[in-house]
C-alpha cells in the first residue's frame, strides 16, 4: 500500500448543503463507483463511507431539509487516507482528491482530479493506483 496521510476533505470545496433528492443522486454515483472500485482491486475493507445521516439545515419557509454532500473515502490498511470522491452537484462529476506526501513523511494539499461521471471506470483507477493496488 502506497503512504499516505490524511489530507483535508474535498468537502470544503463542496461544503454547500444540498437537497435531499440530490443527496440521493450522489449516494448512487459513489454506490456505482464503489463497485468499479471493488472490480479494480481496492478491498472493501479500505473504503469507508460518509453519507448524509443527519440534517445540515432546514428551511423554514418552505420545510425543506438540506444535506451534507455524501463522500467516499478511502484508506490504507494503516488507516491513512488515500482519497476522498465526492460528486459535483451540477456536473455529476467526480472530484477526486487523491493524499500526496513527500519524501520525510510530509503532509501536501491533495491532488484534485476532476473526472466525467460517464466515466466512473477511470475515477476508480486513478484511486486504485494512489492505493497501491493492482490495476
């Protein structure tokens, strides 16, 4: 397994409170990546999942709830994370951001991969590879 540290979430980049219904439409993008994930060789046991389980906010005019953008995140067996995939509320994209650490075991800001969300195949390569599992 590739070493890696813990890096800040993507969800400060998409830190905005989303729709319920949007919520919904993520959770099945990370639920079809998570099975490319699985076919490329990065173990169930190293995938640990942050989805929507409370309230962010509610409106009070109209009684809508909002909800926190659900994220997948991935780990080491040592428990550093590897990535973080989350799903861009417009595009349908995949914002992968993918832990980098230096030559002395140094933290960096993680590198961000923007891929399309017709292509979920090359989301999961990109993390299988920062992993360290055969791709």
């Amino acid at each position: 397994m590739a070493g890696t540290h813990t890096t800040d979430s993507s969800a400060v980049l998409l830190c905005r409170p989303i729709s319920e219904e949007t919520a919904a439409e993520q959770n099945a993008a990370l639920d079809l990546l998570l099975t490319h994930l699985t076919i490329t060789g990065v173990h169930a046991e190293l995938i640990k999942r942050q989805i929507p389980t409370r309230c962010a906010v509610k409106l009070y005019a109209s009684g809508e709830s909002l909800w926190h953008p659900p994220e997948l995140v991935i780990y080491t067996d040592a428990g550093w994370r590897v990535a973080t995939v989350s799903v861009g509320e417009r595009s349908g994209s995949y914002m992968v951001a993918l832990a980098r650490v230096g030559l002395d075991n140094e933290s960096y800001a993680a590198r961000v991969e923007v891929v399309p969300a017709h292509l979920p195949g090359r989301a999961a390569l990109l993390v299988a590879q920062s992993a360290g599992a055969p791709a």
